[in-house]
C-alpha cells in the first residue's frame, strides 16, 4: 500500500472512536537486508536557535558581566522560571545535577542516611545519594507507566529514610498522589527530580512544585537547554536560602547575614553556579519552549493512536493524574513475541535502518557495578551495619524493572517535533518490520 494510502488511513483511525484496523504494512524487502527505507530525510536539528540566541549572548559578552553577581542575566531567567512553574523560588544552577546535589544538602540529607529512589532513571539520580553518603533505596518500577510504582514506597521506608526522590520520567509525571500519601504518615520528605519535565504537569499544576522542592536540567539534550544547566523550584523560604548559600560556596542570600565585613559563612557550600551566558542563553530559548511543547503532544498522542494499532508496542501509559506530559521522551514496549521472537536489538537495527532512529533506553540501575562497589567502601562499612549492607542486592531486586530494561524503547524529544506525516512513517516502519520479522531474524 501506498504511504499515502496509508497515512490517510492512519489518521481515519485517530479521529475515529470506532474499531480500528491495524496499519498496512509497506511491502518490500526490509531497508537492513538491502531494501528502500521508509524515511530518507533527516530528523528535526537539535538545539533550534536564531537570531533571538545570538542577540542574547552578545549582550552578555560586551557588557563585560559574565559570572553571577555582577550581571543580571541569570537573576532575570530565574523570576521568569520561578513565573513559568507556579513556584515563589527558583535557583539557577551548573547542572541537573548539581541541582539534585544542592538541594539534597539543603534540605540535610546526611552520612548513614537512606534515601529512596528509581531504579528506571539517569545514573545522577542515585550518584547524588552516594556522594552524601547515603544509601540509596530503590523502589520498582510501574512497567506500565515506566515510573516509581507508590505501591513499593511506604514497605521501603525505615527509620533511616530521609528523603524520597520521585523521577518524572521522559517528562511524564510519576503518581504524586500516591508517593505522596506513602511519605506522610512517616513525615518523610519528597524532592521531585523533573530534569526531564519542563512544562510537565500533575493535576494542571506543574511538576516540581508538589513536593518539597523540584529539580531541572538544561543539559544539551533537553527541551529547554543551554548546553549545560539547571534548575531548583521551591516554595519554602529556608530551603531556598540554604540552596542559594550551598551553590556559592556558603555565601548567604541576605548578604546582613554574612556580617558588616561579608566574610562569615553560615554554611558550607559548594561552586555551582550558573554563568550569565547559559542564564541569557536560556531565556532565549524560553520563547519558544511553549509552542515546541504543544508540538510535541500533539505528534505523542497521534503516535500513541497509531502504534495501538501495532501488535507487540504498548506504548508507556501517562498517570491517571498527569495531565500534561513534557515528552522528553517517547517510551514504548517492544513484544518480540509478536514479531517472530525478532529480539530488541534486531529490531532497533531494522529501524534504523529504515530512517528510524531509537535507543533501548537505560539498563538497570540497582545492578550497576559502581554502586556494589561503593558499598564495599570503607566510609559505607563504617556508616551502616554488616547485615544492611549484605543485604542490600536483595532487598533492592526490581524485577518488573528488570523486564522492562529488556523491552524499553525510546525515541528522542527531536523526532516528536516534526509532522504528523512523520509520526505516519514511524508507525509504517514499525508494521514493516512486523510483516517481515521472519525475514530478518534469520538474516
């Protein structure tokens, strides 16, 4: 069938409420065993920038003002930040990561604490629990909605949980409510990590700001960026000025706290502060942060309608109360059952192959080396008891985020930025290699 043919067919399905057939598959012998790929133009360019960035980073350079401080270039993205989320506070800092790290500080998360993660996020998530010297907790994940599952919270508390740290992944939000009711009747705090989530929402409110605090990134790669970045949003005074101290080096926000001559430093702290180009740079980018993220959602729903139709893609179900995704990401199952027992790997050369770029998305993060070995350290064995921490593998098994390891798939946020003819051809590829997964398995 034609891709004409099939486009229009696809977007019958979409409008329709009514039973929908499958997409057609294109006939022809698969792109990776030699055939015509289905997609032959490149992808939508990541970062997108004009004149708007160019005049803004001109600014910043002959102004002479480049660091904090002395500019007001990151102090300007911070109100409009802080306006953009709903929050009182926001804090402009190096990175995501430095971000998370900041926060944690601020809100005293200490040496022999736990602190209760995802085991279905980037590796920061956990590298900022370790470099406090506290234990990290993995919660399994949701394989539907590919989030922290809030039924495995309120079992992984202890006397020793200081912090839960919910991952809004791909952009999507993870179930607040839930997570929520889990730490109160502990008092437990929750700090949101939604590097991944700008413009994300749970119940028409933003993400970042349910919790005790939120963290964002800017990195390269993200849909609001400056190549590198991040971000706090808070609306609690006090945390806010032990962050904006701990992120200058222990230097208070009031500067009548630090005393007549400026040298008293009330806290430690840390340099991680954001330089006035990537505060300009990020303004910039804010001008178009809204349209883009409309586009997105647009395509994302499209897609989903379409890849429903698929035998074999299950494509990650938003929360009940997630009523806005950032889509980050596009996150779906691969069943190699109903594709010949093609495996992943297969399948992700056969799309690529066809115009198709997609990733198998993270490993699992409670079985990375780095974090055994961290434990055998000696500050770890001195910090908590023996059996804890010969305990720990198992008390951390995730097996449904074991299974969906071996079935996730990813496109980046870059693809869902282009028509809706693309989408179309996502979902043609897809039914092509289906019809010929025999083919390509054996070759």
């Amino acid at each position: 069938m034609k891709r004409r043919t099939f486009a229009a067919a696809a977007s019958l399905a979409a409008a329709s409420s009514a039973t929908v057939t499958p997409p057609p598959a294109t006939g022809g012998r698969p792109a990776l065993l030699g055939g015509d790929p289905v997609r032959k133009t490149k992808w939508s360019a990541w970062p997108q920038w004009e004149s708007t960035e160019e005049q803004a980073l001109l600014g910043v350079l002959r102004s002479g003002h480049w660091g904090r401080g002395s500019g007001h270039a990151v102090e300007s993205f911070e109100k409009s930040y802080a306006a953009l989320t709903g929050a009182r506070h926001a804090l402009a800092t190096a990175n995501g990561t430095s971000a998370l790290f900041t926060t944690i500080n601020a809100m005293g998360v200490a040496p022999g604490d736990e602190v209760i993660v995802p085991p279905y996020t980037f590796v920061a998530t956990v590298n900022i629990v370790l470099l406090n010297y506290a234990l990290p907790v993995f919660a399994d994940s949701d394989i539907e909605t590919f989030m922290m599952d809030p039924k495995q919270v309120g079992a992984k508390i202890t006397d020793r949980t200081s912090l839960i740290i919910p991952v809004h992944m791909a952009g999507s939000a993870a179930d607040l409510d839930g997570i929520l009711a889990a730490a109160k009747p502990r008092h437990v705090p929750v700090l949101e990590d939604a590097c991944q989530a700008h413009l994300g929402e749970w119940r028409r409110r933003k993400v970042g700001t349910w919790g005790k605090a939120g963290c964002f990134s800017f990195q390269a790669s993200k849909n609001l960026n400056s190549g590198e970045g991040g971000a706090i949003i808070t609306n609690d005074e006090g945390l806010f000025e032990r962050a904006f101290a701990f992120h200058g080096n222990g230097r208070p926000f009031k500067p009548a706290a630090a005393g007549p001559t400026g040298d008293v430093f009330p806290f430690g702290g840390a340099n991680l502060r954001l330089t006035e180009f990537q505060g300009a740079l990020l303004s910039a980018q804010m001008t178009r942060l809204e349209a883009q993220a409309r586009t997105r959602d647009e395509n994302a729903k499209y897609l989903t309608s379409v890849l429903s139709q698929i035998p074999g893609i299950r494509s990650a179900k938003l929360t009940a109360g997630c009523t806005r995704s950032a889509w980050h990401l596009y996150m779906f199952r691969y069943d190699a059952a109903a594709f010949a027992g093609l495996p992943r790997a297969r399948f992700l050369k056969a799309l690529a192959a066809e115009g198709i770029p997609a990733s198998s998305g993270y490993t699992p993060l409670n079985k990375q080396p780095f974090i055994a070995a961290t434990l055998a350290s000696k500050g770890y064995q001195r910090l908590f008891p023996a059996q804890t921490l010969k305990e720990w593998a198992e008390r951390n098994a995730c097996p449904a985020n074991d299974r969906l390891c071996s079935e996730a798939v990813w496109f980046t946020q870059n693809i869902m930025l282009g028509s809706r003819s693309d989408m179309d051809q996502i979902a043609e590829a897809i039914a092509k290699i289906q019809k010929q997964a025999g083919a390509l398995k054996q070759g």
